[in-house]
C-alpha cells in the first residue's frame, strides 16, 4: 500500500514471456526475475508499487520497487533484513511478503519501446514481492463513508493483533500508521510495510532538519513516539505508541497534534492533552489510546497483547465485523498470548479454558490435522494422534496449574498478588511455546512431521511454574521499558529457535538463536547472550557439527557463570557432558564437565528433571568409557525418574530403553537386552507408528541380539524391515542399518548381498557413518570380497 491515488490503466497479462531484454519481450512488457509488471498502483517517497504477474504460480502479486541511489551491499542488506524476516512469518493480519532481492538496470527485461523513466522504475534497489490484496488503506475507509466508532475499534483490533503477532517474533514495524494498514473489498484487515520506514515527509509538514538528525529519524512525525523524536530506536512499545496515535486520529477525524517536526515534538513532550469531541468513543476507549501515548515508555502497557485486551473489552460483544482470513495463524497471535488476563477474585478463578482456546481449538485442531495427514509420511496418522493427545493433555494440564495459582491468591489467601503475578507469567510464556508449537506443526512438511511427537513434547515443564524459588531467581530484566521490551523479544526468539530445534529445522532454528544472540551483544545483555550461544550450540549438534557446537557451549557456560544465569549454567553443563563424554569419547575432559554439571543441578535446588539428564548423561559416559555395569546402573535410575516425571510414553522413555538395550548387549546380555527392545520397539510403534526412523533404530538393535545369539535367519529379518524403513534417507540410522546387513551377509557367508551393503555404505557421507566404523575399514572389506571372488 502507498500513499498516493495514482493508478495506472491495466495491462494484459502477456501470453509469452519468451526473454527478458530486447525483442523477446512483448511491446509494453517489463521484466523483473520472473515477475512480468502489468500497472502501477502508486508510489511513496522510497519507491514505487506495481499490479504484477507470477507466471511460475499463475498468481497476481504486489512487487514494490525500493529506490537505491548508488549500489551499496550495507543498504541493500539493511533494506533486505525486514523483508527476508517477513518472508519467514505468516499472520492473516500481516501481508504476506512472498520473495524479496537486489536488483539493478542489467535485471530488468524491457519490451520494445519501453523506458525506466516513462514506467517510473528506479534503476536500481531492492524489489519485495507481496501478495495482492484488493482494497484500499485505512485512512481511505474511515472517510470512505460515516463509521460508528465501535466499527473503527475492530479495524484497529485486527491491525493491532497483526503487530502483537509480529512483535512476539521480534519485529518492530517502526512506522505505523493509516496508510500502512490495508483494508480489503472482503474486509480482511493488513498491516504492511514493516521496517521499510525511511525518513521521509510527512503530510502535517515537517521543517527542515539537520543532517545528522535526519540519519537517526525514522518514522512519521505525527505518528512516532517521543523517543523516535529523540533518534533513539524503535522498539515495540514505540508501535504501540504509533497505534494510539492513528486511533486517535481514526475517532476524530484528526490526529491529536499539528505543525512541524519540532512543534509535534514539543507538544508530545509538554503531554498536551486536547479534549476529544463529544460522541467519538467512551471514556474506556480513551483511557486505552491515552495510555498507549504516554509519554513515557514505562507508562505504557507492556505489550501489544494488553492493550488489545482492554481495547476489546472496551466493545464487549459486538460481532465482528471484519473477520481475519480462517486459518491458524489467527489463533497465533502470541503478543495477545503473552499478555495473559490475570483473574481477580470476582471472577472466581474462571477463563482458563478461554485462554487455552485461543491457541488451541478446533480450527487449529484442524489446521494442524489435515497438514500432518496431507503430508505423504506413511506414519502421519500414528503421528498425529499423539500430537493430539499431547496437546490435549497439556491444555488440561495447563488450566489446572492457572487454577490453582489464582485460587491460592485469590481464594485461600495462601500467597501474595507478587507471588501470582511471578506464576501467571510463568503460564503465560508456556502458553506461547503451545502456539509457536501448533504454528510449527500447521506449517510442517514431511521431516517436521518425523520430528512432530518430539515437537509436542518440548514444550515447558507446567511444574517449574509453581517452583517459586526457581521463578524468584530467574533473570532480571532491565528497568528501562525500551530496553526490557528488546530483551523480551530475544527471548521469544529463543522460544521459537527451541521449537525449531525439536522440529529439526535447525538451519531456521540457528539463524532465530543468532538474531538473539546479536541483541544481546548490542544490548550487553549477557543473560540473553548466553542463553542464545546454548541454543546455537543445541541447532549446530542437530546439524551434526560437534566440533563447533562443543565450543559454543563453552562460551555458554562461561557468560551464563559470569551472568549468574544458574539455569543455562547447569543447561550447558549437561550439553557438554553428553557431547564430550558420550558423542566425542574424550574421558578425561568429560569428567570434568560431569563435576561442574553435578555441582550446577545441585545448585538448582528441586529440579527433578535436569537431575534425571544429568544422570543420564553420566550414563553416557560411562557407556564410552567401557563401564557397561556403571552404565546400566545409571542408565535404569534415569529410566525410573523419566517414566515418574514423563509419562510411560514420552519419546525420551523410548530412547533410554535403547541405550540400556544396548548396554546390555555389551555386557552380553542377550535376553535382558531383547526384553528392553521390545519394549522401546512397542512404545514407538505406538507413539510414533510402524514405519517411522525411530523404530528402525529398534529393529537395529534387536537384529544385533539375535545375530550375537547366532540366530542368524532371525536377525536377516529383522535389519531388512530397519532397511525398509530407511532405505534412501541418507541418515545415520540407515548407515546403522547397512553396517549390520553387512555384517550378517559376511556371517551368512552371502558375499554378493555384503557387497551391494557396502557400496551403499560408500555411497554416504562421512558424516552419517557410524562413529564406530571408518570409510577405510569399508573400502578393505570390499576390497577382500572383490579378491575373494576374483579367486574363485
């Protein structure tokens, strides 16, 4: 959307799009990438917005042009971060930006007596393609006829919850206004152009302004918060000071300041308050869109999400009359999640179930079904029945554990309003994790839907909400609201990078950790710093990278210590110890780390869980240093305090089982091992289904029993169906597989059958080769079976 009326007459779709320069382009045709430009539909102070045409999808789309003077690989970077960010979210009160790139006069394709000049398209800059909404922006419906004030409510409710959304993965829009939102023929409500503000002329007028100023302005002057006036940067409490300014303007016809940019500014400072004409909104209204204007920050509401929650209680139960498109994302809005309605006593501790449903309902219920089924993945129905039974038990749990915060407060009088404020925050921020979970899973295609029942299952322990020693403890967040509200969305970074990380999206889930690792080193929080190096080391150990990933956690632990951030201390400690100790077989430094994490857990006081991994992990080691009865011994006691704390279910019970199987195995132990696979077997046949990675992993180990038994009939069978399974996946799991194949064809004395497992083996990639076995030691083997035969 662009802030002028200027439309141009439409232009055929073209038939043929044979080239992009010179006589293969139609007369009147311009080219940009594959996108085939049909009319302007206006143009703004930094850059121009085309009608233009996707042949590849067969789709009209919005591409808007944005003007470079010069080429700068900076600007261009700077222009592209927003977009590429954009690109990757999804709210149906959000445009959709669908592509984003660089481009300069060599990329555009012209037909036959077309110029730049007369198309209006800059020579060069960044083009962002987005989708095509029909409709017109929000300062053209307000006037388009007389709106009852309840009427311009909803639009901004809708608006508003595409910035709540937005600012829950840390995007700051940094120019809201009128303009920016669209309002569709079909009465969907979008916001646009988020980060693509430049300092620009307003149309209250604006007075000329120094150089140095005008490099640190950026927004609208009537619409920007007293800090943006000052050159401080956007936050998202600055958008929700922008808010309240349009909303302002929207009840009454004008904004609530004329003249300059110094006046404005002024006038903002000085907290001139004039009276609202009589009849435009309620005084709640009011009270709403003058605390979203305070002037300072801290005065504000903390989020987006609270103060849509006082703006929709300020129209009750009006219907809606402009209704989001259908679809997940509109029970995705986590600003709203976040900002969680604490009860008071008259309610009686009621609305729990509400709040789940925001984020869980039958709709997402739907979304999130017909995705995992759609998806092709042969286990998808096995998967998606737990997912959903995982959810559902969590919704119920999650409204017991807000019951009993309220009622301890406000019934039995038992803790303090302080007390339930820590806790309800606590409830609040797991809430969030339910929705970036369905988010995920509404999205997911076939190698998330392999990792949906784990995704499920990362969610926050409910229990560490009524830990109020843990919640007492827990980082301090810093006492300016700007920089607080920073910090918070690099925590909902983080949030989303470890939902990312279960996910196996760990491409995704390290750039998230990244983005919050570089605002904690902008903002010298070292908290946030070292929680995101955790996260970052976690994303490089799903990518397979040790190496680095050891290191990462290192500097984890060193800043989390330095920060008295005793939770990632303890979390990094566990990690390395399992890296160095079970993974990389280094003994010696392992032990070190099982010290420091042991002294770590201890540290955290009643933390059952991170007790349970760090006996685990202990067990690891213990299983690489060849102390197969340690080993067992720890590896059984973790079991029992999985199972207590987990469920017989839960996927991280399976995979235990495994490692004791396998303990077992070393030990000799053949039946006692064949009892435990059995077990892992028929707890992932039921969690996961019959034909998912992890129950070849089972079919792994039991055929390696059998074999060591010298049933080697039995064995064959079973390592065929772990073949089955993974053949073609290129995973480590398959490697295993091929690896013990191999094995029983020498045994079996079938040399030919060997072969093609070893060629197959060859085939992958170091790094999917079992740690236990080397591309030299298999190229000798092949050797000799090719020897073999040539002998005979």
């Amino acid at each position: 959307m662009v802030d002028d009326d200027s439309v141009a007459t439409p232009t055929p779709i073209p038939d043929e799009h044979e080239g992009r320069r010179g006589g293969g382009m139609r007369p009147g045709t311009v080219a940009l990438s594959r996108y085939i430009l049909l009319d302007r539909l206006g143009s703004g102070s930094v850059g121009v917005v085309y009608r233009a045409y996707d042949p590849q999808l067969d789709r009209k789309v919005a591409l808007k042009l944005l003007r470079a003077r010069r080429r700068s690989p900076r600007r261009e970077a700077a222009l592209l971060r927003e977009p590429q960010a954009m690109a990757m979210f999804s709210h149906p009160n959000v445009i959709t930006v669908h592509d984003v790139g660089s481009y300069d006069e060599q990329d555009l394709g012209l037909g036959q007596g077309e110029s730049l000049r007369a198309m209006e398209i800059p020579s060069r800059g960044v083009f962002i393609v987005m989708e095509l909404i029909e409709g017109r922006d929000l300062r053209r419906w307000i006037h388009a006829e007389r709106r009852d004030w309840r009427e311009i409510v909803e639009v901004f409710l809708a608006a508003g919850r595409g910035l709540a959304a937005a600012h829950a993965v840390g995007l700051v829009h940094r120019d809201f206004k009128p303009t920016n939102v669209c309002v569709g023929d079909d009465g969907r409500v979008c916001v646009l152009d988020f980060g693509l503000a430049r300092p620009q002329s307003d149309s209250t007028g604006e007075a000329s302004r120094t150089g140095e100023r005008r490099a640190k302005i950026v927004g609208t002057p009537l619409y920007m918060s007293p800090e943006q006036h000052r050159g401080e940067p956007a936050t998202v409490l600055s958008d929700q000071y922008s808010f309240g300014v349009a909303l302002h303007e929207a009840l009454t016809g004008r904004g609530p300041w004329a003249g300059d940019l110094e006046e404005v500014a002024a006038r903002k400072q000085e907290q001139e308050w004039p009276e609202p004409p009589a009849g435009t909104a309620t005084a709640r209204v009011w009270a709403v869109v003058r605390r979203a204007m305070a002037y300072s920050p801290g005065e504000r509401y903390p989020s987006m999400g609270r103060l849509l929650t006082d703006l929709e209680a300020c129209v009750g139960s009006l219907r809606r009359r402009f209704i989001a498109v259908s679809g997940l994302a509109a029970v995705l809005a986590l600003g709203l999640v976040a900002s969680l309605v604490r009860p008071t006593s008259t309610e009686q501790c009621t609305g729990a179930e509400e709040q789940v449903a925001a984020v869980w309902n039958q709709e997402a219920r739907a979304r999130v079904e017909a995705q995992l089924l759609g998806s092709g993945v042969r286990y998808a129905g096995t998967t998606w029945a737990e997912v959903e039974r995982t959810l559902d038990e969590y919704a119920l749990d999650w409204t017991r554990h807000y019951r009993e915060a309220c009622e301890a407060t406000q019934v039995r009088g038992e803790q303090s309003e302080a007390v339930l404020d820590l806790r309800m925050t606590c409830l609040a921020r797991r809430l969030d994790e339910v929705a970036v979970v369905v988010e995920t899973l509404a999205e997911a295609d076939a190698a998330v839907v392999e990792h949906a029942v784990v995704t499920v299952n990362v969610l926050g322990w409910l229990d560490a909400c009524d830990d109020l020693d843990a919640l007492r403890s827990a980082v301090s967040l810093p006492n300016d609201p700007g920089l607080r509200a920073r910090v918070e969305q690099g925590y909902a970074q983080l949030a989303r990078s470890r939902v990312n990380e279960a996910a196996g999206r760990y491409d995704l889930a390290l750039t998230l950790a990244e983005g919050a690792r570089d605002e904690g080193v902008s903002l010298g929080h070292r908290p946030l710093l070292a929680a995101a190096e955790l996260h970052r080391a976690v994303a490089l150990e799903g990518q397979g990278d040790l190496g680095r990933a050891r290191q990462m956690l290192i500097d984890a632990y060193a800043e989390a210590e330095a920060a008295g951030e005793e939770a990632v201390v303890a979390d990094a400690a566990l990690r390395l110890l399992w890296i160095v100790g079970a993974e990389q077989g280094r003994g010696e430094e392992a032990e070190i780390w099982l010290r420091l994490a042991e002294a770590a857990v201890e540290r955290q006081g009643n933390d059952r869980l991170r007790a349970a991994i760090l006996i685990h992990n202990r067990a690891g080691l213990r299983d690489a240093q060849g102390h197969y009865e340690l080993a067992l011994a720890d590896y059984e006691q973790a079991l029992e305090a999985q199972r207590d704390l987990l469920g017989e279910s839960d996927p991280v019970v399976a995979r235990t089982l495994n490692h004791i199987a396998n303990v077992l195995i070393d030990l000799e132990r053949y039946d006692d091992a064949w009892v435990h696979s059995e077990r892992s077997l028929a707890t992932r046949i039921a969690t996961l289904g019959a034909e998912h990675p992890l129950v070849a992993a089972c079919y792994n180990n039991m055929a390696v029993i059998r074999r060591q038994q010298g049933r080697l009939a039995e064995a064959r069978k079973l390592v065929a169906k772990a073949l089955e399974i993974t053949e073609g996946t290129g995973t480590r799991t398959e490697a295993v597989s091929l690896v013990i194949a191999k094995n029983i064809d020498i045994a079996l004395a079938d040399h030919q059958s060997a072969r093609l497992h070893l060629l197959r083996l060859l085939a992958l990639s170091d790094d999917r080769l079992p740690r236990w076995t080397s591309r030299l030691e298999l190229r000798a083997q092949l050797e000799g079976l090719d020897d073999g035969a040539r002998a005979e």
